[in-house]
C-alpha cells in the first residue's frame, strides 16, 4: 500500500471496513450457536473431561474461531487497534493450541496448567458475554439476568475444576456443591467456606466483583419497578406522573378562575 495516495487508502480501509460489517451480520448466528456450544464443552470438561468425541468436536469449533478470527483480523482496517480491541479473544483462541499439539504437558513440568485453565475460564466467560451481547442487543434487565446465569455455571466449573482437590481435604467435592457455592456469592450472601488454591481465590475475587456491580443494578431496577407501581397506583403515597400531571391541571385551572374573578371584580 505503499505506492497508494491517502485517499486512495482511506478509501480501502473503508471498503474493508464494510467488507468486514457484513461478515460479521453473516455470521451472527452461527458464531453465536458455536459461542455457546464452546461454553457447555468447557464446562463438561472442567468437571468430567472431554470424551474423544467431544474432545474432537472441541477441536473442530477451535480452528472455525481460528479462522473467523483470521478472516477478521485480515479485513480489519486498523489491525493494532482491532488487536488491542480483541486481545482476550486472541489469547482465548491460543490456549487450546497448547492442549490440541501437547505442549500442555511441558508446561505441566512447570505448574502452569491450572493458571492457564483459569485463563480460559475467564476468556471464555469474555466471549459469553459476547455472544450474549450480539444476540440480546443488552435488553437491559434480561440481558443481566442471562449473563449472571452464564457467570454462574461456568464460574460454578471453574470452581470446582480448582477446588475439588485441597490439602485439607474440604473442598468443592462436586459439582452441584460448587454451584451453590458460586449461586451464594452471586447473592452476596456467600458461605462458610473460602478457596484454598490461588486459581480459585482469583476466580472468587473476579465472581465477587461481578456480583458485586451486577447486585446494584439489580437492586436499583426493582426498586424503580416497585416505586413505578407504586406511582401508577392513586391510593400509594408515591406521587407518580399521572398525578403530578393531574395536580399541574389543577393549578392551571384554579389559576384560570382567579384571573375570571379578577375580571369581573376589577376593583378587588
């Protein structure tokens, strides 16, 4: 592109740009079914292991991110910014290679396994909310309510992926012990036990945080629904619009009969 003019390549980035626009409205569903289908495999693995069949369809929808992050990448105008943009879904996508050419049990050697098992927690707990994103539009509160139910089951594996096995013995022993463990958080009520591994008390730390700004939306939107009931209600002590508009029209016309009073008593 050297030996092009910079409208000459304004324009090609723009074309680019919409090149890339439609790609990616082409495969909104399918990358959206393929989101989520990644998401259950993880967690199937994290809590029983892939069968050799699972573990090839893993693989199969890998190389399709692959080469959607590829074609992506490649049409992106701006590629540092698209890069520095989509950084977690590019480490995301490099994980698995670690696992599909072996190089896992070399860093096995190293204890290096479990740290990048929570990096794929959260990377895939990132394209969730993607995926989420794309196909609610973020419709608000379902939005929310959908997230939180994804945070939740994976970061439920998660936890019980590093947890199930501690030196004293009392962890996570199951799955559905590590949901409500998870689910209570999620509540901030939380529970008598904390993690022991530093995967799972990063991971704690990351699902508190998220329950944490997740708690006051949802607290601030059943509190304008309520009161929003409450306003349309005549009888409720909360003054809604319909009564402030009510009190507005009867002002104005109170104050409509003190200036007719006034006209006809001139000299009061």
């Amino acid at each position: 592109m050297s030996h092009l003019s910079t409208s000459e390549k304004r324009e090609l980035q723009k074309e680019r740009g919409e090149v890339l626009q439609q790609l990616e409205d082409w495969l909104e569903t399918p990358m959206l079914l393929l989101g989520f289908g990644w998401m259950a495999l993880l967690v199937i693995e994290l809590i029983w292991g892939l069968s050799p069949l699972l573990e090839v369809i893993s693989n199969a929808i890998w190389i399709v991110f692959v080469l959607d992050f590829a074609v992506r990448f490649a049409l992106a105008p701006h590629k540092l910014a698209y890069l520095k943009q989509n950084w977690l879904t590019a480490l995301s996508l490099l994980l698995p290679a670690l696992r599909v050419f072996r190089i896992g049990r070399v860093l096995s050697l190293l204890r290096a396994t479990r740290g990048l098992r929570l990096v794929r927690v959260i990377s895939s707990l990132n394209r969730g909310m993607r995926s989420l994103r794309a196909s609610m539009s973020r419709r608000g509160f379902g939005y929310i309510i959908a997230l939180t139910l994804v945070v939740t089951l994976v970061g439920a594996a998660g936890m019980y992926a590093f947890e199930s096995t501690t030196p004293d013995g009392r962890g996570l022993k199951d799955y559905g012990t590590a949901l409500w463990w998870t689910a209570m958080l999620m509540t901030t009520m939380g529970s008598e036990y904390w993690p022991q591994t530093p995967e799972g008390r990063v991971l704690c730390l990351i699902l508190a945080l998220y329950a944490f700004a997740v708690f006051g939306y949802v607290t601030a939107t059943l509190a304008t629904f309520f009161i929003g009931r409450d306003a349309d209600n005549e009888e409720a002590e909360v003054a809604g619009a319909k009564s402030i508009t009510a009190l507005h029209e009867e002002i104005a016309a109170l104050r409509a009969d003190i200036q007719a009073l006034s006209r006809q008593n001139p000299e009061a």
